[in-house]
C-alpha cells in the first residue's frame, strides 16, 4: 500500500533503540527515559501516518470506484435508452401504411423484372451514382414503373433516416430480393439467400425472418466487417412487416445501425477525468466504440484481451484494478449489456466498463504522503535535539507531550499541553501540534474532495445546464444545511434565476439582474464571492408557512470559467457557515465553472450539427453536378489513390478499356496498359514532382484493341493540403502516332543513304591520302638526287683544282 517509507524509519528507529538498550548498564537512566520517550513519540508518530495514508488513499480509491460506478451506470442506461429508441423504430415502420404499401409495389416490380432485375436495377442507381435521376439510359425504360415507385419511397425514407440518423434502410421481399435501399450499395438488387452476401450481417439479420415470419419479431445481427460496404463496421436489425387486412406476409424492413452514435455516447469526456473513458467490447473482446487514446477508428480494430473484458464478457458486473489494453495499471467498473434480448439470431453479449488510471487517482495521496513524511522526519529530528539538551527537566514534560500525541492518534480531540512554553519544550509541544492540525486538514481535505466529486458526479449525469444547475442548488442546500437559495444562469447578457430552494420572500420581484447591478450584479461583475452577515432588517424573509423570520447571513458565490462568470448561487442562511463550508464554496465553484462551460458547449454543438447536417445535404447536391461535369468529358479521366488504386473513373475510360465502372474501382491502375512498369514509373514521378505533361502510353481494350494517348496527371489535395491522389486525363493520339511512325521509317531511309555516301567519301579520302604519301616519297627522292649531283660537281672542282 505504498508505505514502504515509514517503515523503513519504524525499522531504523527499532534498530537504534536496540543498540543503546544492549549498552543499559553504561548509560543513566535520564537518557534511557529520554531515549524511551522518543522511542514511544516516534513510533505513535509514524504509525498515525500510516493510517492517515491508509485512509487517505482508501478514500481516493472508494471515492473513484463510487464515481466511475455512477459513471458506468449512466452510460448503460444512455446506451440502452438509444436500443430501445432503435426498436421502437423499427417496429413503428414496420406497420406504417406506407412503408406496407411501398414493399409490395417493389415487390412487384422486382419480379416484373424478371431475372435481369438485379443487373437493370445496379446498372440505372449504382452505375450512375447519386444522380441516377438524371440520367438516360437504354434500359432506363424497361424500369419506369420501378422509378414511379422509388420516387415516392425515396423522400418517404429519407425524412426518416436523416431524423433517426440510420446508416442505411433496406427493403427485401419474401424471396430475399433488396428491392429498395437508401445507400444504393452492391448489397442493392441482391439475393440474401442465395447471391454473394448470403453471409453478411444483413443476411444473418432478414434470413431468420424469411422462414418463419412472426408480427413485431426482431431480428439482429451483431457488428462485424460487411463486405458490401468497403469492410466497415455493420450492424443491422430487422422485422418482418404484413399486410394486416389481407393477412399476408410482405416481406422483411432492416436498418443498419448508425456505428458513430454508440462511440458518441461513450467517449464524452466529461467526469473522467485526464485518462478516463468508456469503451464498449463485443465477442472476444473486439471494441464496439472508439478509444480517446487513438486518433484512428478502434471500432472492430481493436481485440481487448485484459481481466476486465473477460470478467464482463463471462456477464459478471464489478469494479476492480488491472491493467488495460495499454498495459496500465487502471480502476474499471464493469457490467454487462445485451442489446435487443428479445431478437433472432445469436444471442450477443456486450461489455461496457469505464476506467480511470489508478496512478491519477493516487497523485494526490502521493503529495500528501511526501507531506507528512517529511513533517514527521522533522519532529523526529527535532525530538531528539530537544531531548539532548533538557535532560531531566524535560523528561515530564515529554511525557505528558507523548501522552497526547498518543490520545490524538486514537482520534480523540484533545489539546497538545506545555503550548505555553517558549523553550524546547514548548517548541515540541507546538510542533506536535502542527502534526494535529496537519491531520485535522487532511480530514477537511478528504471531506471537500467526497462532496466535490458527489457535486461533480451528479451535474455531470445532466444533460442540461438549467438542469444541472438546479441539481446543484439543491446538493448544496442538503450538504450545508441551508434553508434557501437560488441559482442564476447567464442567458442573453443577464443573469435569470432558474431554480430556487425553500420559501422566500424578497422586497425585490426581479428575476434577473445585469452585470455590476446589485449585489448579485457586483459578485458576478468582480468574480468575486460576497458574504453579507448580518443581513439588514427586511432585506429577505425566510417563510417557513406557520413563521417568517430574517436570515443571519446571506452568501453569494460566482461559478466561473476562463474569467467568465456562467452563474451567481445565493444562499441564505440562519446560523453563520463554517470556515470549512467556504473552502468547500470557493472549490465547488471552481469546479463547476468546468462542467457547466462543458453543457453550454454541448447545447451549442447540437445546433451546430443541425447546420452541419445541412451543410452536407448541399454539398452533396454540388458534388452530384460535378460528376455530371466530369462524364461530359470526352477524353478519359481517371483518379488514383496513393497506393495506386483507382478511385474513379468517366465513361470515355471504360469505353476505351472496355471494363464497367464498378470493376475499374478499387483495381491497380497500372493493368490496363501494355507497359504496366513504365504507367507505374508514371505515375509516381506525379507524386514525386507533382505532375507530368504528355506522358505517353498505351491503353488496353479488354478485346486486344491498343490505343496509343498521351496523359496530363497532377496531384490533388484535401482539406488539410495533404496529398489525397492523381488526377489525370488522356488524349487519343494513335492517328498522330501513325503519322510519326511513317515520317521515322523516311527518317530511316535519308540516314542509310547518308551511311553509303559517308562510305564512298571515305574510301576517296583514303586514295588521295595514299597518293599525297606517294608524291611525299617522290619529292624525297628528288632531295636525294640532288645531294648527290651537288656532291658530284664539287668532287669534279676539286679535281680541276688539283689537276691545274
């Protein structure tokens, strides 16, 4: 229990006691007294820190088990309040005129199609997107009598699902047939007995009802990945709707669950602090909600394999310490759920539990103890010292101190004695003192930190600041004995009383008050709480019914956050408050302030998504004439994700591919050309510099057709200006590409013929080369004959002149 401090000096301070008592026959008995003294002060000393910790992190621990537990129950009832909300739905548009109606004309109608309804059907509402309407197609005729009727049930359905906030809403006949759906996914125009989502949860949810079809029988299929839906989390419900006049079984309503609304109710922050939350796990410990430890989506993503998953799991309700899933010691109160018990289908049990880390919750107990310990190592210390030098004459007096500090740790409320001295005596004695008074505080610690946490628990099960602020009123009237109050709420730049407590009668009507304006007005103005005692003569008179009398003291507190004053409490009471009940005001109004800017921000985000809502609804509607833009086009576009995938496509890329809408989605980019490397080098040198211009390719009709384009790509960003994809577009350049084939095969011919002149040029620069070698040795040998006719004529003159 974390008291391994104070036993390590239990243990020191035995060990030392030992020593000199082994040594007794050396020592007088005035030291032995002392040191006896010493041994019985320190002792009581530190054993009543082991128990003020013991019960200080008892309190902490039982105060946070009874808050997460309130908690706890607060969510499962908000959880079981949205699946009864669910069923109840279900079960009003299962016998509404209408929707009966409707699911026998589509019914009808389907069959009316023959085996070709699922391919005219996918083709006219998948094929052509949200603006379905819009568009014209061969077989658009064969299915008037269809659109007569989805033109009425569309806007009837739709009124719903925007009110309930479904994720979709499915129509299936006796057959199994999706004859209507709201999303327009795969799943629509499908068989659930026999087509490829036979085994999704939709199927598990209508499949029960189609073989033995009972009025107001729920059906549920529990969350699991659902194919037909990019292998999101999906839950469905379902029930089977009659015809009751005729008696007849119709066919099957389901709706799939909205996966958001759950994860909404249970991730609100409010009460749990910095490390708290509510999760909700489902079959083997797969979470059901998102965590507020992870940006991502944890829904279905998640396994939670921890002691309290398998305690809630086996159906057992409990609070107890683990660690989560993160490996963190925690507090978690647990209780199982079983949504729609009454349903067909696998019986399903879910687990909620709410958990706080236990280290937040001992933060405090961990200052105190530090506190104490070194408060107590100071008196020890100073025991001693002051042992050392009174000897004798202090012997008595210690003794009597140590009796008392001995009644103290036994609770009882005595007076520390020898306070009036002002020697060492009298400083221990004061020193022993300060310990009482550091236990009489922690006490008062403990007792504000229960009441806040009541206070704070209850205001936080509101959701409603007018609400709260009356639950508020009255807790605080209970808890401080107080016979009349009341509680103002900023509304509007005025401050309107919403709640009261007991009977009152003031010389004033007013309900409200502006800012500076009384002293009401002056309190919320200065932020500043205002005590009025006495109250003057006829100010206000409390009325009991049988007797009016005038109150001791009035008190008025502000309830702020960030400077800025949310609320003003006036109480009134007839005896004088104690000081602990002002700490005790001053804390809960600092507390509030958070809690009560938490439930105005919460009422004003509710009207910001009612806007939001319509915000989507016209961006829809502008994102459907985008589309109608982007199919005029006659060359083909194309938009790739970062991985390469396609993630749309016009008709020109499938009339130049040759492949459907829905088969391009999702496939690799890269396979419908004849160079896969080279489209693939393409489009990420996009990514890489952020486009590319006339970046030649090929494109593969599925019938062997080659048509040779040049694409213009670039990068395309979202909201936050990260990079989402490529947008590209393709120009037909094969008639272009024909031509320059023909112009390369001339350019070809001109560079062969410049091949045989360059040959013939060379083989006559080689022969006058050869030639100018020739002449260079005809011109040598000429030199020589010269030299030697010159030497000849000068041997004859030398002969001449010897001769003479």
């Amino acid at each position: 229990m974390h008291f391994y401090n104070a036993q390590a000096h239990i243990d020191y301070s035995y060990a030392v006691f030992a020593t000199v008592f082994k040594r007794g026959k050396r020592v007088k008995i005035q030291v032995r007294l002392l040191l006896l003294m010493l041994s019985k002060t320190t002792f009581t000393m530190l054993i009543a820190l082991l128990i003020t910790s013991y019960l200080t992190q008892n309190a902490l621990e039982t105060a946070a088990k009874e808050k997460l537990s309130t908690v706890l129950e607060a969510r499962w009832s908000a959880l079981n309040r949205w699946v009864e909300s669910l069923q109840a739905q279900i079960s009003i548009l299962a016998v509404a005129p209408t929707t009966v109606n409707l699911l026998e004309k589509f019914s009808t109608e389907f069959n009316a199609l023959g085996d070709h309804a699922q391919v005219l059907l996918q083709q006219n509402y998948l094929v052509a997107g949200h603006d379905y309407q819009s568009v014209q197609t061969q077989t658009r005729v064969s299915i008037e009598a269809y659109d007569k009727i989805h033109r009425v049930a569309l806007p009837y359905f739709s009124r719903r699902n925007n009110a309930y906030d479904w994720e979709d809403l499915f129509l299936i006949d006796t057959q199994g047939n999706v004859v209507f759906s709201l999303k327009k996914a795969a799943d629509f125009a499908t068989n659930l007995r026999t087509g490829p989502w036979r085994n999704s949860g939709l199927a598990k949810a209508v499949t029960p009802l189609l073989k033995d079809a009972i009025p107001d029988q729920l059906s549920f299929a529990d969350y699991s990945q659902y194919a037909p839906d990019k292998m999101q989390a999906a839950s469905f419900i379902a029930m089977p709707v009659f015809d009751e006049e005729k008696q007849t079984f119709l066919g099957v309503i389901a709706i799939q669950l909205p996966v958001a609304k759950m994860s909404d109710l249970m991730t609100d922050k409010t009460g749990m602090g910095e490390t708290g939350e509510v999760i909700v796990v489902g079959k083997d410990g797969w979470m059901l909600t998102d965590s507020r430890f992870s940006k991502e989506s944890t829904i279905l993503k998640r396994q939670i394999k921890t002691k309290p998953s398998e305690t809630v799991l086996a159906g057992k309700t409990a609070t107890l310490i683990a660690s989560d899933y993160r490996g963190i010691e925690i507090i978690a109160s647990v209780k199982p759920f079983i949504p729609f018990p009454n349903a067909l289908g696998d019986k399903v049990l879910w687990g909620i539990f709410a958990k706080i880390e236990h280290a937040e919750i001992l933060r405090e107990y961990h200052n105190i103890q530090r506190v104490l310990l070194f408060a107590t190592a100071g008196l020890i210390l100073l025991a001693v010292g002051l042992g050392v030098w009174g000897g004798r004459t202090i012997t008595r007096p210690l003794i009597r101190i140590t009796d008392a500090l001995t009644r103290l740790a036994n609770g009882e409320r005595i007076c520390v004695p020898e306070l009036h001295r002002t020697d060492e005596i009298g400083a221990i004695a004061k020193a022993a003192e300060t310990f009482h008074t550091i236990v009489q505080q922690i006490e008062q610690e403990h007792w504000l930190s229960e009441n806040i946490t009541q206070l704070t628990s209850v205001v936080s099960t509101e959701s409603s600041v007018n609400k709260a602020a009356e639950q508020v009123l009255h807790l605080l009237c209970d808890l401080l004995d107080v016979p009349v109050g009341a509680v103002y709420l900023l509304e509007n730049g005025r401050y309107q009383r919403v709640s009261t407590h007991g009977l009152a009668r003031s010389n004033q009507a007013e309900t409200s008050f502006e800012l500076g304006v009384g002293l009401l007005g002056q309190c919320a103005k200065s932020n500043q709480a205002v005590i009025l005692s006495p109250v003057p003569a006829g100010l206000t008179i409390i009325s009991t019914g049988l007797a009016e009398f005038s109150p001791h003291e009035l008190i008025i507190y502000p309830i702020a956050h960030k400077k800025e004053v949310l609320a003003v409490v006036e109480l009134a009471v007839t005896t004088s408050l104690q000081p602990k009940h002002h700490l005790f005001l001053n804390a809960a109004s600092a507390a509030l302030g958070l809690h009560f800017a938490n439930l105005q921000a919460a009422e004003h985000n509710s009207l910001l998504l009612a806007e939001t809502s319509q915000q989507a609804a016209e961006l829809r509607a502008s994102a459907g004439y985008a589309r109608s833009l982007i199919e005029a086009s006659l060359d083909p576009l194309v938009t790739i994700g970062v991985d390469g995938k396609i993630m749309d496509v016009n008709a020109a890329t499938e009339k130049v591919t040759g492949v459907v809408r829905d088969q391009l989605i999702g496939s690799d980019f890269c396979d419908y050309f004849t160079e896969p490397d080279k489209a693939r080098i393409g489009y990420q040198r996009v990514f890489f510099q952020g486009f590319v211009m006339d970046y030649p390719l090929a494109i593969r009709h599925h019938d062997g057709k080659i048509t040779d384009v040049l694409y213009n790509a670039s990068v395309y960003r979202d909201s936050d200006g990260k990079v989402a994809g490529i947008f590209a577009a393709a120009r037909d350049i094969t008639d272009k590409k024909r031509a320059e084939q023909k112009m390369l095969e001339q350019q070809e011919s001109l560079l062969h013929s410049n091949a045989e002149m360059q040959a013939i040029a060379e083989e006559l620069r080689s022969q006058s080369e050869e030639m100018k070698s020739q002449n260079e040795e005809l011109k040598s040998s000429q030199e020589e004959l010269r030299a030697q006719q010159e030497e000849t004529l000068l041997k004859n003159q030398l002969l001449e002149t010897q001769s003479a």
